[in-house]
C-alpha cells in the first residue's frame, strides 16, 4: 500500500485485489452494526425514534456507497492500464476512502445511464467468462473487469447512495398551535461527507415553524433554509455558530436543538495507523480479520435554553434563541455546544484488552460492544 506524495501524505492506495476486497467487507460488517448501535441508543432514550429512522437511512446510503466502491475496485491490482485503478483511503486519519473517491462517484452516477447504455449486459458477460474458461481454459480478468464496471454503475443507477453532500430535507413532528398563528414542529437532517477530515457527518435540527406556509411547501423559504445549512455544514464551525446564524437569517424558524454526528474514525491494526490507546489496543487483541476494528461515534449537542424577543422594524418583535452551553470549566465556549458524547464501537476481543488497559482517555467514553453472534451490549 505505497503512500502518495507529500502534499497527501497521509493518503494511501490500496494495490492489492485481495486487500482491497477485506477493506470493503470490514466495512459491510461495520455498517451492519451501526443500525444496531443506533437502536440501542434509542432504547436507552438518547435518540428519538424519529432520529434512529433518519439517521438508519443515512447508514444504509452508507452502505449502498462502499458496495458500489467495492465493485469499482474489484479487480484493482489485476488489470494494469486500465480505470479505475486504486482505491485511496485515509489511513493516517479516518480510515475511511478520501473525499475525492465519493466526489468522483457523483461524476460518474451522472453518466452511469450512459455508461450501462454501451456496456454488456450481465447475462452476455457471464456467457462470454463461460466461454473463455471452458473454451480456452483462461482466467477472464478482462471480462471480470468490465462484469465489476458494469455492477459499480448498476449500483449508481440505483441511487441512495451517501454523496459529498446531501441535502436537508424535513420530517414533520406535529403542531403545538394551529389557527392564525400555527407553530409546527420539524426535524429537519441533512449530511456532508466531510472534505478535511474523510467523515461521514450527519446534521440533526429540530425546529419550530411560525411562517404562514408550512416550510416543505414554502417556495421561497425552504431553498434559502436549505441553501443556508448545507453552507454551513463545515466541520470547523461550531454548532453555536450554525444555530444562531440560521436563527438570525431567518424569523420565522426558530432551532432548538441541533446535533451533529461524526462517524469515524475507524481504527484497524491491518489497514489504518492513528496513534493513541485504540492503535495499543488493536494490536494487542490480535483479532481476526473481521474483528480487526473499532470505529469512533461522537455526538455534539446544543440546546436552546430558553427565547428572548428581540425589537424588529418600528413596532414589531421576533423571537431569538439563547443556547445553552456547558457550564463545565467554561468548555461550553470552546466547544460551542450545550454537551458532547464520544462512543466507540468495537467488537468482543478488542473490548476485553480495552477493559483491562483502562486508558485514561477512555473512561468516559460510551462502549458499544459487537458480540460474535451479531448483538450490540452498552457499557459506560
């Protein structure tokens, strides 16, 4: 897995057939978990089941996204010369694919029509692998080559995939008014993946609506809410900053609570080198490839406590929001939340030399621990 040149460095191609296919089936397994972890959390009353359903969508899309890469690169290392060559992960960071591989897939999800208009067909293909090896007694690379093209472009046919980005859209909660002034409840959610850091990242609003129209059939409002959000989906922003600007820019929506939720890193002994505790204690498990991991979950949370009115034009008010910030050693400022919440899933044999090394970092840190049979136990 030769590294690529200086300016990204901790950028690194997979080369291998075989290395490459481990890779995406650890994160099959890895992104099967995740719905689980998420139940869990709803179970335990962390998240809403309003919540565990969007955020379990974003999962799947997820997933639909490392099995159509996982296809692309099928045969990488087999065939020189041709595209799409090899995977480049983040293994010094996130141990996830770079930002770049999922901008490139949303290139060509916007061509794969015409890509699969000009390809074979599965069933010709298969007839014509048949035909090589029982005819001339010869690997077809080539063919299953253009079989794992075909099926990368199949899957971007498909859609729901993860993509760089992913646009707010609303799921309704109910109305606390009706009448001339109704107030209706949204959780409003939208993901990035992030650019600077490699990451899945999923944004959670849940907001009151006090203008006329109701938001999702707002013409004029719900483009601009939709425009503003995703432009402030910047991993380096803090949560206070996003809340307040969109409660500024807009009168008539007033943000209560708003999450975000990064998924990642993940941390393997084969494939990825962090530093830290995890590193210590992956290589210590010495577990077998498809327990080889654990993946870092953090939630941060900001909360508005409680609404001031503020003078609008010559007679008239609005409502502004006062978030709630942590009160802990004046942390609250530094992060710009109201709380945050670090979690790491990771299965049985890495959480046992986990549990016996105790590092210190790791004492307040959620465990979601994957048994063999498949089932999520909690830890504190």
């Amino acid at each position: 897995m030769p590294e690529t040149d200086a300016l990204t460095h901790d950028h690194t191609d997979l080369e291998d057939t075989s290395v490459t296919r481990r890779y995406f089936s650890k994160w099959q397994s890895i992104t099967t978990h995740l719905g689980r972890v998420a139940a869990q959390m709803e179970a335990e009353g962390s998240l809403s089941r309003d919540e565990v359903s969007v955020i379990a969508r974003y999962i799947v899309n997820l997933s639909f996204t490392f099995r159509a890469l996982a296809n692309k690169y099928h045969m990488s290392g087999r065939v020189q010369g041709m595209a799409p060559g090899k995977l480049t992960f983040d293994r010094e960071e996130s141990g996830f694919p770079i930002h770049a591989e999922l901008l490139q897939m949303s290139a060509d999800a916007a061509q794969a029509m015409k890509h699969l208009k000009n390809m074979p067909s599965t069933a010709k293909l298969k007839d014509e692998m048949i035909e090589e090896i029982v005819g001339r007694q010869t690997i077809p690379t080539k063919l299953q080559f253009a079989m794992s093209q075909r099926l990368y472009y199949e899957e971007l046919a498909k859609g729901d995939l993860f993509w760089p980005q992913m646009d707010p859209d609303s799921l309704w909660m109910g109305n606390l008014s009706d009448g001339r002034e109704p107030r209706r409840r949204y959780l409003l959610h939208w993901a990035v993946y992030d650019s600077g850091q490699n990451l899945p990242t999923i944004y959670l609003m849940e907001c009151e609506d006090t203008g006329r129209t109701a938001l999702p059939k707002d013409e004029t409002r719900w483009p601009q809410a939709q425009q503003h959000l995703m432009a402030q989906s910047v991993g380096g922003l803090k949560l206070v900053t996003i809340a307040s600007g969109f409660d500024r820019d807009f009168d008539d929506l007033h943000p209560k609570r708003l999450r975000r939720i990064h998924i990642g890193p993940m941390y393997s002994h084969a494939y990825t080198r962090q530093t830290g505790p995890l590193r210590q204690v992956l290589e210590e498990a010495r577990a077998p490839e498809g327990e080889d991991w654990a993946l870092a979950w953090t939630v941060e949370e900001l909360e508005s406590e409680r609404v001031e009115r503020e003078k609008s034009g010559w007679f008239g008010s609005v409502e502004r929001q006062i978030f709630a910030l942590d009160p802990f050693s004046g942390r609250g400022a530094d992060t710009g939340a109201t709380r945050m919440t670090r979690a790491v899933i990771l299965p049985q044999r890495p959480f046992q030399v986990l549990a016996e090394k105790n590092p210190p970092g790791f004492r307040d840190v959620r465990k979601f621990v994957v048994s063999p049979g498949g089932q999520v136990l909690s830890y504190s």
